[in-house]
C-alpha cells in the first residue's frame, strides 16, 4: 500500500444504555489518485480503555460498492506523541460481518497475518473514556 492515500474519520459514542451509534467516513486512492473505495459505515461497537479505543464499523446494505463490508479498527491515542491505528476488514462475504468490537492484533482468526501498526500521519485523534 506503499504511496496509498487513505482517510478516515469517525465519531463514535456508547450511551449510558449501552448502545453504540456513530459514523466512520473513509476514502482510500491509489499513487494515481484512481478512488478505490469511499464512502461511509455505521458504527456497531465502542470499547475503550485508557488511551485504546476499538469499534467496528459495518457499511449498510445496498450502499456504494461493497456489500456486507465490515471494518474493525484500533486507535491508540500517543498523547504527545503520534496517534497509530490498526486495522482489518471482512470483504464482500454472502452473511453480514460480526457487528462486536474485534481487536485486528489479537482477534483475528488462528492463521491470520500480524497486523501492522501504522502512524498517523496528518491529524490526530481523542481517545476519551467515560
């Protein structure tokens, strides 16, 4: 994914019923600036811990490209340092994706490759538990 322009945003909460609600919008273009993908999910789950958020994201049925798309992301708030993200995604499968939070470093499938941790390059994110 070497010269790969993604961006994404998200806001997220978890209400005191414990429901989670938010938006994920995120826009991926290849070193030519042909878009892959872009478009919007809806968050399914919020975990935080100290300066780790997680959640999931599920794009809706029927919108943009990709059906049964989940996105499963990990922040890590560096303070004054840099903020890093990992990140996995279910693609395109016949059954909508799991909807619960996943940690993409520990979660994943026996066999499954080690996700990296990449920076965060331009802005920034708040990680902010209850």
């Amino acid at each position: 994914m070497i010269g790969h322009r993604i961006w994404f945003g998200v806001q997220a909460v978890t209400a005191a019923d414990g429901s989670t609600y938010g938006r994920f919008l995120y826009r991926h273009e290849l070193p030519d600036g042909t878009v892959v993908g872009q478009g919007r999910a809806d968050v399914t789950c919020l975990e935080v811990i100290g300066n780790v958020a997680l959640f999931s994201a599920i794009v809706p049925e029927g919108r943009g490209t990709v059906k049964n798309h989940g996105y499963y992301v990990k922040i890590i708030d560096g303070g004054s340092g840099p903020d890093q993200i990992v990140d996995a995604q279910a693609q395109n499968g016949t059954e909508r994706p799991p909807t619960h939070c996943l940690d993409p470093e520990t979660d994943l499938p026996p066999g499954s490759p080690q996700r990296p941790r990449y920076p965060i390059l331009i802005g920034g994110y708040t990680v902010r538990g209850a």
